[in-house]
C-alpha cells in the first residue's frame, strides 16, 4: 500500500524570511553581549514555508543545555550551538506545540525560579515544619 | 470560578505556579498577535483580570463557527480561556434549552448590565423571521434584545460578520448580518467561514486581558489578525513572482507546490490571518495543502466568481453576450451606413 | 459591492461589451457606407498586392525622411513593443484573456514584466513630453491624443503600483488600474486608439487605393 510519503509533492520552497531572522538574532546576540537587552522572537507568527523551521533549528543547532517545565504540559527550553540564542517550545497537556519562541538571552525568565512561586515554597515549608 | 475572584488568584488556587501563569501568558500573547514584549505587560493585565460574562447566540448557521472553536489547537490556554470568561448562555454547548435556557439568558443579561460580551455567529433572517427562531423568538427580536444591554457584540464566522452562505445570491430568508440591524454597539467581526479558531479566542483574551475593544480594520476585523492579505504572508509567493503557476491540480507545478493563482486561488484580495497563524495544530492552511484561498473571510464571498477562475478573469459575461454586442454593433453599422448614403443622396439631389 | 467588485463584474462586462459594439459598428459603417466610384482608368490592376505590401513597407519609415524622424521611429517601436509585452505576457493578465478566449500561452515571470513595464512607462513619459514641447509635435496633437496618453499611462502607473504591492490595499488599486482599462476599452473605438484594431484595414486601403493611381509611397 502506498502511504502519503510516495506521493511526490515538492516544498522546497524559500520565503526568504530564514535569512533575515537568522541576521535579526545576530543583531540580538551583539546587543545582548554588549550588556543590551534580551530579545524574543515569535516562531509562530513568521510566514515559513514548511521545510523552513527545519532549516532554522538545522542552522542553529543544539548547545549544551536541554532543560524541561512542567507547568501546564511540558515546555522544552534548548540552548542552541550558539550560546544565548535558545528555543522554547511550549506545549499544552496533550503535547501540541502551541507557541515557540527564540530567546536571545543569557537565561529563559521560565527557568528562574519566580518569587510567587519562592513564596508559596517557603509557606508549605514552614506548614511542613510545624506539623 | 466565582465571578468576583480575578484570574490570577484563581490560577493560584487552581495549583497553577507562576512559571505556568507566564507560559499561559506567553502563548496568549503570541495568540493575540501581541509582540513577545507585551507578555509582562499581558501577565500583569491578566493577574487583576474580573472574568467576563459572554453570551452566545446562535442564528443562521451551520456550527461549524463552534466545531471550529472547540477544535482549537491550545486546549490548555483555551480551556483557561474559557474558564477564565462566564459563558453564561451558549445555546449549542449547553445542554438546556427551550424557554428556561431562555430565562437564564435573560437573568445574565440583568445580572450583568452594560458589561457582558455578546457572541453572535450566524445571520439573521429578514425577509421572513419565521425562517429561524429559538423558543419561538424570532432572530431578529434575540438579537436586539440582548445587545440592548451588552458591552460589545463580537460577529464570529463571515455570516454573522457579513451575512456569508445564507445570504449569497438569491438570498431565500433575507439574511443579514449583525452590523445591519445593530448600530449603537461596539462590533468585532471576526470573520472567515469558519474563523481561525485561534482568532476567536485570541478575541475574547483580548477582552479578559485588556477589557476593551482590539483596535479594528475597516470592515470591523481586528487588526491584528485581519491586517495582511493572505498573498503577503504566503509561502508560494516567491513562485507567483517568478510566474511559475499550477495550470491544473495534478500538474508538475501543483506537484512543486507552484502558486495557485491560475487555478482561482484569492490570496491577494482576501485578508485573514492563515499564512501565519495557520490551521488543524498549526499543521498548514489551504494553499499550503495545495488548494486556493476561497476568499472566505470576505464580504460576499460566495458570489465573486468562481472559486477556480482567477481573480483577473473576472466575471466578463458569456461569449454569447459578447457575440450579442458585435450583433448591435453591426447593427447600428448598418443604421449609420444607411442614414449616411441617405444624406449624401439629398445632397446629390440638392446639386443638381 | 466593493469597488472591485464592481471592476470585475458589472465593469468589465459593460466596457467589453461597449467596446465590441462600439468597433463594429465603425468597420460595418465604413464597408457599407458609399464607396466614391473612382472613374479614371486603373494605372495598375494590382489592388490587392498593392495593399498587402503597404501594410509592410509603412512599417518602416520612408527612406528619404529616416534621418528625420529616426528616434521616433525608434522610441516608437520600443513603446509599441513593450505595451504589447506587458499587455500579453504579464500572466495575471494572460489569465484574463484565457478566461474570454479560452486558452493560454507562456508568460514573463512578474517581475521581468515589471521591468518591462517600467522601460515602456518610461519612454511613453518622455515621448508625451516631447509631443508637448516640440513646435509641430504639438500642433499636431489633439484632446484626443491627449485623453489617450492619460488613461495609458494612468493604466500603466496604477498596474505597476497594483503588481508592486505599492499601494496600502492591493484590492483598492487593483479596482483603480481594472477601472482604468475599461476606461480605455470604452475610449478605443471612439478615439485615434482604433487604430489598435484598424491599423491593418487602413494601410490596407490606402496602399490598394494608391496602388490604383500609380502612386508610389
Ligand atoms: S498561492 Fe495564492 S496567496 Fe499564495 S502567492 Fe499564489 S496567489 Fe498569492
Ligand atoms: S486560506 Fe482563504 S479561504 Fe482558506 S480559510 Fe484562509 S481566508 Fe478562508
């Protein structure tokens, strides 16, 4: 039986929008090495053809830190071969992605144990203590 | 969620951790076509958010507007979405009906004066109002009565919107759309038949996160989903630059995924948010599966021409009438021809 | 209904029409309106061939006036040429003529036809600007050549800014340039532009007309 694959449809197709984000997130890294702010660019929001969010990820590459949130479904955080630049996917419970960003940063904010959270650690803690 | 607890709290209490709160933040930024710059911005409007009531009304249509809706591709971010706003009155989802889900309707309508949102997808018909009625109300009536109170109406699908299927050519029940019968309200239309499930509820974030109106296009779509045509943003543009065109669906170029402006393909003319936003999970959208945008998030789609035939063909007529044309043309050849031997006979006459 | 709505609908199928019945009714009513009986002796019997070869040789200019009127020959040529092309090869456009005539032929990728486009604006600018400054050029143009170079070359900016996206709503300026066309197909048959269909008829006449009386031009 034939499956889907057999059928030769071609995508290899360029927007022209890889090279210009590829440029916008040197830009970001110098910025970000010179002291500057961090940037973040929305994957979901950029006209790709099919094949180019592969490219992206194939420039890019994976670095050195692959880390994973749960909370509410799994988000992956990838450090790209360029230290800096990471890719954030986020997905819901049934593992959908449903956005994906590139962080030009020196750390995601998600990783950062937030102070809301700190707090609320800190009360179960001393609840834990007392009993 | 009681209404007077803010989302913020309620996600606490629901075991959500602030890491969860900004990722529901980030993807409903980005669901918002918000800049990724906006998310503290959207996290701080969301943490205070009161919940809006929203009520629903469903008029001459196929459901697809909520088949869409329910199949959207953020169950999580939407679920919290729809938790997050009260929708007191959805006449499809729920399961009551009949006069008592009419009553509360009514007492949602009271209890939340000037403040809820009114939901509309389908056309309403004018001609006979008979054609659709819930309860034995008219469309008609249900609709005015409760936009009476409401804070803005959102118009989801192309009929509410602008009349869409009901109200193509020749029209049978007179629909209309909301826009046409509700003039001192506020109205969002988000069109498309359906709309991107992600704009409808992108919508209603905006609403929860910001509590005011998204900024609109002309026709009343919201900006940030309707502001660029679907050839803009498609990826088979380059090959319409290059003039390379699918002449048939199973060609060598509709094989190399070749732009469809030949095949009827309205991209250019039609704007939503598809090429970007993209449909079934972010999977792709029509032209990216090989067939031509219909056009649908337009006024009047339905009655432009064929959905095959290009937009510079146009709709010219029928050879016949051209043919016709060259007949009357002949004819008044033939009119003037005689009318002019005529006259240079009198002269003739006149000189000798 | 939108503006193009209406450009693509009632517009277009109006100025067609109009156009048809407009270039008709000129070619019926010049064959059968009275002929003048030429009652001198025929110099020569070779009507046919006389006209046949006109439409030829007044392709190129005479030789004695060559040197004259050389760049308008030139620039002429070009002008002709390129209209056509863009006309023709642009494949929105051979669409549309697919759609009426009922097949297709290649085209020029988009933005080769732009350039085209672009040259062929170009040279009609200067040649309208030549015609409005040159002494006889001048005395020789009428309001009807005029009107004619404002909706052509109004046709041509509009469909340049449409192809280019250069103007906000694609829709919008589409409707305009589609608008200005059927302006133009309305003026043909009623303008000089006849000539686009009657070139071929009136060389036509005047080489068998000139041939009969021996003259040699
Ligand atoms: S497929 Fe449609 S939207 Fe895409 S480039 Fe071609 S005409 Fe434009
Ligand atoms: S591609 Fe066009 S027809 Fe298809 S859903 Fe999008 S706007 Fe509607």
């Amino acid at each position: 039986m034939s499956s889907l694959d057999t059928i030769p449809v071609a995508t290899e197709v360029a927007t022209g929008n890889v090279e210009p984000l590829l440029h916008e997130i040197r830009h970001a890294l110098k910025r970000l090495a010179s002291g500057g702010e961090g940037t973040t660019i929305d994957l979901t929001r950029l006209p790709l053809a099919p094949s180019e969010e592969e490219r992206i990820e194939e420039t890019l590459g994976t670095g050195e830190v692959r880390a994973q949130v749960d909370a509410l479904g799994p988000t992956l955080i990838q450090e790209t071969s360029y230290p800096g630049v990471w890719l954030i996917t986020h997905k819901n419970v049934d593992d959908v992605v449903v956005a994906r960003f590139i962080e030009v940063t020196r750390i995601p904010e998600l990783l950062r144990s937030q102070q809301a959270d700190i707090d609320a650690g800190i009360d179960r803690l001393e609840d834990e203590l007392r009993n | 969620m009681p209404k007077d607890q803010n989302l913020g709290e309620y996600l606490r209490l629901q075991g959500v951790s602030r890491r969860g709160f900004l990722k529901f933040c980030s993807a409903t930024a980005s669901l918002m076509a918000l800049p990724p710059s906006a998310v503290a911005q959207v996290a701080e409007a969301l943490a205070t958010a009161r919940r809006p009531s929203v009520i629903w009304l469903s008029f001459q249509e196929c459901t697809g507007c909520t088949e869409s809706l329910t199949r959207s591709h953020a169950p999580t971010v939407e679920s919290l979405i729809f938790d997050a706003i009260s929708l007191d009155y959805h006449h499809t989802l729920q399961a009551a009906a009949g006069h008592g889900a009419e009553a509360a309707r009514e007492a949602a309508q009271e209890e939340n004066k000037g403040e809820y949102i009114l939901v509309v997808d389908g056309s309403i018909p004018v001609g006979n109002p008979a054609y659709s009625t819930i309860a034995g109300i008219s469309n008609l009536d249900m609709l005015k009565n409760a936009a009476q109170d409401c804070f803005a109406i959102v118009a989801v699908g192309t009929c509410a919107a602008f009349g869409g299927l009901p109200n193509a050519n020749p029209n049978p029940t007179g629909a209309v759309s909301v826009s046409e019968i509700i003039k001192d309200k506020p109205i969002i239309n988000v069109s498309g038949c359906p709309p991107i499930p992600a704009v409808i509820t992108g919508v209603l974030a905006h609403f929860l996160t910001f509590g005011s109106i998204p900024e609109l296009d002309s026709l009343g779509r919201p900006a940030a989903f309707f502001g660029q045509n679907i050839h803009d943003r498609c990826y088979r543009r380059p090959f319409y630059e290059r003039g390379q065109f699918a002449a048939t669906f199973d060609d060598e170029g509709a094989r190399k995924g070749w732009c469809l402006y030949k095949l009827g393909c309205k991209g250019p003319t039609t704007y939503n948010a598809c090429a970007t936003v993209k449909w079934n999970q972010g999977t792709g959208f029509p032209i990216q599966a090989g067939h031509g945008c219909i056009g649908c998030s337009e006024p009047n789609f339905w009655d432009k021409g064929g959905f095959y035939s290009p937009i510079s063909a146009g709709m010219w007529g029928t050879r016949e009438q051209l043919l016709g044309a060259a007949a009357v043309g002949a004819a008044l050849g033939v009119g003037s021809a005689i009318a002019a031997r005529r006259r240079q006979k009198k002269a003739q006459e006149t000189v000798l | 209904m939108t503006l193009l709505d209406f450009a693509l609908g009632p517009g277009l199928k109006w100025s067609l029409l109009i156009m048809i019945a407009g270039l008709t009714w000129r070619v019926v009513g010049v064959f059968l309106g009275r002929w003048r009986r030429d009652l001198s002796r025929p110099r020569s019997e070779a009507v046919v061939q006389g006209g046949l070869r006109t439409i030829i040789t007044r392709s190129a200019p005479a030789r004695e006036l060559e040197k004259n009127i050389r760049f308008q020959h030139i620039t002429g040529y070009i002008w002709h040429i390129g209209f056509f092309a863009t006309v023709l090869l642009f494949e929105p456009h051979i669409a549309f003529f697919e759609s009426v005539l009922g097949f297709a032929w290649p085209g020029l990728p988009s933005h080769l036809a732009l350039v085209v486009a672009a040259i062929t604006l170009a040279v009609l600018v200067m040649l309208t600007l030549r015609r409005m400054i040159h002494p006889v050029m001048r005395m020789i143009t009428s309001t009807d050549d005029y009107v004619s170079l404002i909706i052509i070359i109004s046709a041509m900016v509009t469909g340049i800014m449409a192809s280019t996206h250069m103007f906000p709503r694609y829709e919008t300026i589409l409707a305009v340039h589609i608008l200005n066309v059927e302006l133009l197909f309305i003026w043909i048959p009623f303008s000089k532009l006849g000539h686009l269909f009657f070139w071929l008829l009136s060389r036509y006449r005047i080489g068998s007309y000139f041939e009969r009386k021996g003259v040699k031009a």
